[in-house]
C-alpha cells in the first residue's frame, strides 16, 4: 500500500472511531488547507474593509497593535490544532466541544459560531459591492450606483450563486479556488507595498510610531473623542480592526475530512495561516500608511471613511490600468474568502445535519454520490446569508428606541447583524477554548499528531484570557456617542442581536431534539 493509501486508510479509521464513515472525498492536500484557512482570514479583505477604523480610531502607531490578536490567536490556535488533530472531523468547533463537554453544549457553541460564518459570507460578499462596481463602470462604462440595495442584492445573489455552484462540484475546485486566492493574496499585499515603494513613500519609517492627534476630538480623523488618551482610549478601538482580521485559520478544520493526512496538516495549516496573514498585514499596512498623503487635508482624507485605501492608491499610483489590476486583486479575494467560508459553513451544517442535531437532518446531510459534497447544505449555507442581506432593506430614518437601548438612525439591520459576526467568532472561539480547558480538569489527553503535552493547560488558559478580554472590548456598551458605540458595536445592539440569535438557537434546538438523535 502506498503511503498516500496509508494516510486516507489512517485517516479514515481515525473517523470511524469517533463514529463517522468516509463520505466526502479526501482530495485537499496541504496547500489546499492552508489556502482555504487562509483566505478566509484574508489580509486583504480585511484590511481593505479595516483600515480606515483602524488608522482613523488610533493614527499610523495603530499598526503596532497587530500584535496583540496575533498572539492571543496564535495561542488559540495551538488549541485548535490539537483539538483539530485528536478530532479530525468536519464541523470543526461543534465537534471539538461536542467530545471535550458535551453533545448539549457542542451544540450551542457550533450554533454561535454557525451563524457567525453565515453573517460573514453576507458581509463578505455584500462587501465586494463597492469594488466590483467600480471595476464593471470603469471597463464597460456603467453607471452602476453600489450603494442602492438593488444594486447589493443581484450582485450578492449573483456571487452566492457562482460560488455555490462551484462548491458543489468538489472539494477539489473549492482548493483550486483558495489555493489561487492564496496567490493573489500574497500579489494584493506585497505587489501592492513594492508599487507604492516604487512610487515613493511620503513618510518615513518613524512615521509609525505616530498618533497623529487621533487620541483627541479636534484631529481625530474620524470625529470621535478619546479624552486625550492613547493607550487607554484610541487604542481599544484601533485594535478591533486587527482582532476582525485574524481569526479564519480554524477553517482548516471544518473542512478536515476531505484533508489528506488530515490529522498532521490541519494543525499546520492553522498556525501557518495565522503567521502568514500575519506577516502580509504588517506590509500592506506599513506600505498603506507610509504612503499616505503628507499634507494635513490629504492625511484627513485617507484616514476616513470618505477616502480610504482607494484615495490613497489614486494619489499614488498613476497608471489607470494598474489601479484596475489591483482593484481586479481585490474583487476576487472578497470572492475566494466569501467562497471559503461558505464551504467551511456547509460543512458545519452537514456536521449537525449528520449527528441529527437540525430540522430535516436526513436531507441537510445528503452528499453528492457524483460529486461528493454536501449539496443541500451548500445550498442552505446560500440561502441564509442572502436572506440576510434583504435586512440592509430596513434601514430607520430616524432613532428608535425600543426599551433599555436605542436603535440609531440610517443603520441598515444587516450592519446590525454583522456586527454580531466578529463577536459571535469570538464567543464560539471562547466556549470551544473553555471546553478544551473543562477537559484537561477531566484528564482528557490528546492523542493525535499534535499535541502540546505537559504546556497544554498554560497555553489553554492564556487563549482564554485573551479571548475573554477581546469579547469584552468588542461587546462592551458604552454609548452611540461613545468612539466604539458610533464606529462599531452600537451600544447595546451587537449583545441584543446576540440573544436575538440565541432566542433562535432554542427554537432550532427545540424542534431539532438533537439530543434524542445525535451519534
């Protein structure tokens, strides 16, 4: 038998102890894993999504705040690729607190964190809007407006379609597509950092470890008002715009049936990802704030909402063609994330869908005896983010105030959901994190290739108090008017949509019964 024959064989036993047969096909190699977790993390998407509420929030010295996510996630992310290698089963997250805690509480995790992935392929692909618009008026002179909800719904039902259909060919093309989002990836972050060195920075490498009077009202670029303070104000905002970038890498995992060797690579393809799109941020934003505009209006405008990386490419980079290039760069990494996530999604869906834990399990679980994907759930992972984009229809003209909170004005309800999709990553991340710690209390050892051995429970216990205290940042209300409130959270409204999720989740669990029928 060949050693590849040996792998899959291993593999497959390993899943037949944990009480699963071999359904999908076993064809991600190890970029192929690596690409799918780390083109949902995305450097690109995010910062081009970020960047102006990270740089605007707390000035260039912003960038230095990277570090914090990065290592409170790489920490997370030694967790995960243990639990991923003593656990290599689709569904990542439910699977890993499933077998540590409880199916009870499996359940509610991969529900939180289900729900996340699914606001996130609405954020994802309503996102591109702007960018695709942009390019489809520029070559085919179109006059296409990206803000009208129209123009937001064809585009996204469009994209869901398109990549839908390309998921459920295989899990092959589903590589193919991250492993060439991988290549673009690293052209978008680093061919975007040498052509703006090319054409001259306007500041030099001091330059980042300047505030630029972000931390008070009358030079914040944003208009919000820190008190005076940095480190206690600005920058409790200005990290929220790395904690949204670097999560993602878990994907690995949800898609860890059809890896082969998957017990080996998974945990590899979750730490490399996370350096990687680690590695690549730090460029890409070094390169965009050393080439901001030195005059003070010219640095206003890139540093807001009205600017941004488009304005400060426009100043720096000449050539239309170039633009569009990078502008074309851009437009399909938003497309191979989104593609990724709905992947990693239908997976967690035929996750439940197999152990019987959601309504009309038998049909979310069919797989493709041609293709060997999760067709239906493919579809339903569809289905749910477009259903949520139709929420950017409701969007008040004025306050409303409905109880102990107020819901602000010109706010489209799906802003208010997404809001909820980095924080819902984030309490998933905490209870999966947590369940792995209820776990070694127990005397759980993890027998897979990875393990962490006797620096497992202090490795286990700082994930956790990052990932409390990050939770706490990104959920905390403290007023519309207030920096994070305006720029972020809402106030109240990120922890009421939670327990308007949460209220669901009982529904669900309620019809499902998933304790009467889960393996």
């Amino acid at each position: 038998m060949s050693d590849k024959n040996q792998s899959n064989a291993a593999e497959e036993s390993r899943l037949g102890a944990l009480g699963y047969k071999q359904e999908l096909s076993r064809v991600l190699s190890k970029f192929d894993s690596f690409s799918v977790a780390f083109t949902y993390l995305s450097p690109m998407v995010g910062i081009y999504s970020l960047f102006v509420l990270g740089v605007g929030a707390g000035g260039p010295r912003y960038i230095w705040l990277m570090l914090i996510p990065v290592i409170g996630m790489y920490f997370v992310a030694l967790i995960f690729g243990e639990l991923g290698s003593h656990y290599p089963v689709s569904g990542a997250l439910y699977q890993y607190s499933k077998f540590t805690v409880s199916k009870k509480y499996g359940w509610w995790v991969g529900w939180f964190y289900l729900m996340a992935l699914l606001v996130t392929v609405a954020a994802v692909d309503t996102g591109v809007v702007p960018y695709l618009s942009a390019i489809l008026n520029s070559w085919f002179g179109m006059s296409i407006d990206p803000s009208k909800h129209s123009t937001i719904m064809v585009m996204t039902l469009a994209l869901l379609a398109v990549q839908t259909l390309l998921n459920i060919t295989g899990a092959k093309v589903m590589g193919r597509i991250a492993s060439f989002g991988s290549y673009v990836e690293i052209f978008g972050t680093f061919g975007i950092a040498i052509i703006l060195a090319a054409a001259g920075f306007n500041h030099g490498f001091g330059f980042l470890f300047s505030s630029e009077g972000a931390e008070t009202v009358g030079t914040n670029t944003l208009g919000v008002s820190f008190g005076g303070n940095w480190w206690t104000g600005a920058a409790l905002v200005a990290v929220l715009a790395h904690a949204f970038i670097f999560y993602g890498f878990e994907s690995a995992g949800d898609v860890a049936e059809e890896t082969k060797d998957a017990s080996k690579q998974v945990p590899k393809a979750m730490r490399q990802a996370l350096l990687v799109g680690a590695f690549t941020s730090f460029v890409l934003v070094a390169a965009l704030l050393l080439a901001t505009p030195s005059d003070p209006k010219g640095y206003a405008t890139a540093t807001s909402f009205a600017g941004g990386i488009p304005y400060i490419l426009s100043t720096a980079i000449s050539s239309s063609f170039l633009r569009d290039i990078l502008l074309l760069a851009v437009v399909f990494a938003f497309f191979s994330c989104g593609s990724s996530i709905l992947g990693a999604s239908s997976r967690m869906l035929f996750s439940y869908a197999r152990d019987g834990a959601v309504p009309a399990a038998k049909m979310v679980s069919k797989v493709s005896p041609k293709f060997h994907t999760p067709v239906n759930a493919l579809l339903l992972g569809a289905l749910v983010p477009f259903i949520f984009t139709l929420l950017v229809n409701i969007t008040p003209s004025k306050d409303i105030k409905i109880g102990f909170f107020t819901y602000p004005a010109n706010v489209s309800a799906l802003l208010s959901l997404v809001s909820f999709g980095v924080s819902g990553i984030y309490l998933a991340f905490m209870l999966t994190v947590l369940g792995a710690l209820i776990a070694r209390t127990r005397g759980w050892k993890a027998d897979g290739h990875f393990t962490l051995g006797s620096k497992g429970m202090i490795v286990n216990i700082i994930a956790l108090v990052y990932l409390v205290v990050m939770f706490i940042n990104l959920v905390i209300p403290t007023g519309l008017a207030s920096p994070r409130g305006a720029l972020f959270n809402l106030d109240w409204v990120t922890l009421v949509v939670m327990l308007v999720i949460a209220a669901l989740g009982g529904i669900v669990y309620a019809i499902a019964q998933p304790g009467k029928k889960s393996s």
